[in-house]
C-alpha cells in the first residue's frame, strides 16, 4: 500500500500529466492532449484523411515530446457514422482532385481553426505545425500556401498540391521561413508518388526548400519511420 504522501506525490503527478480530452468549443471538433502549461510550447496539429476521423494520427502524439501540445481535428464533412472527409473527390478525374467549394470551405475553417488554437494554448505561429495524412495532407497546402503566416510548418503525408491551388500561387517573400516535410511511399495505390514529386516542383518554384523523405515499397500508409522522420524534422525546425 502506498503511503499517504506518496501516494500525494502520485496523484499531484497525475493530474499535471497532459490529458487526452475530445472538444467542441472550436467550429472543428478535435481531440487534445495537453499539458498544464502550454504557454510557448510546440503545437501539433494532424489533419487525418478520407473516411476517418480525429482518432486516426492522434496516437503519433506517443512518440512527439511530452511538452508539445497536440491536437487531432475532425473532417468538417460527415460520409458516415464516425467517417469524415474534407472535400468531396471529383468523380472520373485521372489523378485524385477535389471539389473546388469544398476545398476553399474547409481551408478556410482549418485556418480559423489554428489562429484560435494558437491563441487558446497560449502559443505563437512560428511554434505551429499542421500535418496531414491523405486528404488532410491536401488541405496542408491548401492553408500554408494561402496563410503561411498562422503557422511554421507543414507535413504533408501521402498527399499533393491539386490543380486549383497551384494555378492561383504565386512566388515572393511570403513564403520565407515556412518548413516544409514531404513523405510518401512508392507504392501508394491511392495517391501516386507523382504527387509527391509534383508538389515538390511547386514548392520549389516558390522558393520553398521542402524535407522530402520517399518511402520504398510502402503504400498509401505512414511507416514507423517517417513517423520518426517526421519527430525529426519538427524538432529541427523549431531550431531554425
């Protein structure tokens, strides 16, 4: 049996430990896993993909740093009981592509939703990073090439720069400090390695230098590996 102060010791380091807690007091709803003190610590926000929901990334959040504030947000657009997507996928299209609406709806509302999330943890922009699997990787672009400057980072995983965003961008010193980690697997079925390549020519041509990290023989999945890559590549980048 413990003793009464032990026993102190344990609960007083319990309740300190960041709790994983599901809310709605965002027009998103997410998943959080926070510590006490969050003022100007890192924020990790992970955007899942097609079909799925905040549960999906949110284990990643075992193998980031115990002080970073972590974040999983649900899909704005509901397919089924605990199935959200972020935009609806245009039908016949010869590579993956979405509806343009939806794309600019649900940019919109993730962008609010990190400005709020940045100032509801008591953190800044440069400290931000939103990482995206699939679809959610998509919409990675789709705020950070709009609003670089709600957020220091992005990381998109399995994911591509779609044809209505690259037709609108445009280079120039907005684009400075932005960090960029791209990661994809050579064999993904769902969305082709092209689009990792082809994302990396427009950032280029932007004058963004991306972290671009292929994965031999992994499909439309994230491997243990890029996990620590990516673990890597935001600890680097909150150095520089």
């Amino acid at each position: 049996m413990l003793k009464p102060l032990a026993l102190a010791l344990l609960l007083a380091c319990t309740a300190s430990a960041a709790q994983a807690e599901l809310l709605a007091d965002m027009p998103l709803t997410y998943q959080a896993q926070a510590n006490a003190d969050t003022h100007d610590q890192p924020l990790v926000i992970f955007l899942h993909g097609y079909g799925s929901n905040e549960d999906d990334l949110f284990g990643i959040k075992d193998d980031l740093p115990a002080n970073y504030t972590v974040l999983s947000v649900r899909g704005r657009l509901e397919l089924d009981l605990g199935a959200y997507q972020w935009f609806h996928k245009k039908v016949g299209e010869a590579q993956y592509d979405g509806d343009s609406g939806d794309l600019l709806q649900s940019a919109a509302a993730i962008t609010d939703f990190v400005t709020r999330v940045t100032e509801k943890y008591h953190t800044q922009p440069d400290k931000v990073f939103l990482v995206g699997f699939s679809q959610g990787a998509m919409m990675t672009y789709e705020v950070a090439l709009r609003h670089p400057e709600v957020l220091r980072g992005i990381a998109s995983l399995s994911g591509r720069v779609l044809p209505a965003l690259r037709a609108e961008l445009k280079g120039g010193a907005k684009y400075a400090g932005l960090k960029v980690f791209i990661g994809h697997g050579t064999a993904d079925p769902q969305v082709p390695y092209a689009g990792a390549t082809e994302a990396l020519g427009v950032l280029k041509g932007l004058s963004i230098e991306p972290q671009f990290h292929s994965y031999p023989g992994v499909g439309h999945t994230i491997s243990a590996t890029e996990v620590e890559d990516l673990k890597s590549w935001i600890s680097a980048s909150l150095q520089h």
